[in-house]
C-alpha cells in the first residue's frame, strides 16, 4: 500500500487496469508568450512546450494517440488510456475548436478520459463551461499550472500571473464540479524550504483536488539556463530533494490525489539536475525514505490549518 494518495491506485480502482496517460501537443501556444500577457515565457520553459519531447511531431490528435497506444502497450501492458493535452496552454482557444479536439481524442477507441493542462488565465466562462460538459461524461481532470503559492515568486520566474488569478479560475472550477491538479514546483529561485513546504498548507486550505510536485529543472535555450550558467541558481541535490517532498507529502492533506512527485527532463535539453534522469529512483527514495521515517501523507497535518502566507486567503 502506498504511503501517498497516489494516482495510480486511483485509475486502478476506477478502471480495474493498467491505464495510461498519452501526452499530445495539439498545436496551441501560451499567452505568456504571443503577446497577450508577455513574449518570453517562464524562465524554465524552453521553446517547445512541457511534456513535448516523445509526441509524434506534425500527426493530428487521433495519430498521435494511436502512435502512442502502441508504444505504451508494449512498453507497459496498458489496456486503457486517458489523453493528455499537456505541451502549452490547451483551452487558449475558441470553445468550438476545443470541442473538435477533445472530441477526436475521446474518439479514439480505448482513450477513456481527458487531462487538460493550462494556465489559469486562459479559463473565460464559456470555457469552463465546455470542461464542465466533459467532466460530466468522461473521467475527467484539468491541470492548472501555480508553480508557486507566493506572488513574489510567480513574478520572479515571469509567470505573467499572480496568485488570486488561480484561486478565481479554481473558484471557477469548483463551482462547476470540475477536479482542479495543481502544478507546483519545488526549488525555485529566493524560496526558503519553509516557504516551499508551506504550499502544502495553501494546497489544503485551496481545495484543489490533485497536485503535480516537480523539481526545478534548468532546460537548454530558458532564460533559467542562463542564470544557472552565471551562478545565480542553486539546484536541490537528490538526498535534499528527497526529503523536501517527504516533509512536503507529510503536511498534505490525504484526500488531495498525488498525480507526481518528481520529472524527467529531455535527456538531450537537459542541462540539470541530472540526477533527476533516473527517475524511478528518485521515486524509490522517496518511497524508502517514507517508511524509514514511519510516515504518510498528512503524517504532520495540523488539526488547526497554518495561516496562509502573505497574509492572504481563499474565497469560499
């Protein structure tokens, strides 16, 4: 049994098989990066999007799904799989062109669910009324990037967003009965480790329904890359990582779905940490060092919720 709400055992008891997660690009942009909101992106995203590495480059929604059937059920014995519109912002569109490809994808024969990721600020009504219908009829999660809990920090790695336009598009959200991961990420630049472990206490008071933990990751061609070649980055080592995300998993609330706890970068953009390539590993320790420790998710859950940082809260 793991010591963590994990992901896995949750599509396990909701399909009763091995199912997958298919990355697909379906060609959207960010506007963090046409101009809407800002030109040059985050610091750690590179030019091609997160998660873009692996995609059959150039095929429409249904070909890259069937091209990645085929890898994943030799490779893992899946026998279902779940789309996921992971590389850049995928409800930056019209909600006509959304539908037309959330619908190709459910098409697909054995892809029994959507992940949609995006930012927070590309969710207006319409659309969220759109993810709601899907949510309805599919098993069904939308990814909305937060990366940090603190203002200070969004600003820093050039998010183009602050923190209360997450709380309103999971406000959003919520009110629709949409299930909300949020992506977080530990490491980043002028974070303390107590600021760091502190999401968790925002995360919980958040009400979101998942959360994705990654490690900071310097990509070829980021501006991070840049300043960690002028020694103005420090990057965790893998023992320090490792008991980060411990004192992180036991602060969070049990019910909140681990979707990850570490990432591995394209072997040949990434700079470093390259530690971070023996990715079962680091999940192994992080596993070995919870029973070591004797403790689980929300081991060290306050019964009282710590105040929020910055002095701020969430609307209810």
């Amino acid at each position: 049994m793991s010591r963590y709400n994990a992901f896995s055992d949750e599509l396990k008891k909701v399909f009763g098989c091995k199912v997958q997660r298919l990355s697909v690009d379906a060609g959207f942009t960010c506007p963090n990066r046409d101009g809407k909101v800002g030109t040059d992106g985050c610091i750690f995203c590179g030019g091609k999007g997160s998660g873009s590495y692996g995609i059959l480059q150039g095929a429409g929604v249904a070909q890259q799904l069937e091209h990645a059937k085929e890898v994943m059920v030799r490779k893992y014995k899946a026998a279902r799989f779940i789309a996921y519109f992971q590389s850049y912002s995928n409800t930056y569109a019209p909600v006509e062109r959304l539908k037309d490809l959330y619908d190709e994808a459910l098409a697909v024969p054995d892809v029994v669910g959507l992940i949609v990721g995006t930012r927070p600020d590309c969710l207006p009504e319409a659309t969220l009324d759109l993810l709601a219908s899907y949510a309805r009829r599919t098993y069904f999660w939308l990814e909305l990037g937060l990366q940090s809990h603190l203002d200070r920090t969004l600003a820093a790695i050039g998010r183009g967003h602050d923190r209360a336009s997450f709380e309103s598009a999971l406000k959003g959200c919520r009110a629709r009965g949409i299930r909300v991961c949020a992506h977080v990420i530990l490491g980043l630049p002028g974070e303390s480790r107590e600021e760091m472990l502190s999401c968790a206490d925002y995360l919980n008071a958040s009400g979101v329904d998942g959360v994705k933990v990654h490690l900071l990751h310097v990509m070829r061609g980021t501006r991070l890359a840049e300043q960690y070649e002028a020694g103005e980055v420090a990057l965790l080592d893998r023992d320090s990582y490792v008991g980060l995300v411990c004192d992180f998993l036991e602060r969070l609330d049990p019910r909140i779905v681990v979707q990850r706890l570490t990432g591995d970068g394209n072997r040949r953009d990434l700079i470093a940490p390259l530690w971070s390539l023996a990715k079962f590993e680091v999940l192994n320790c992080i596993d070995n060092e919870l029973k070591r420790r004797g403790t689980r998710q929300g081991s060290r859950l306050s019964l009282t919720p710590a105040p929020l940082p910055e002095g701020e809260g969430m609307d209810s």
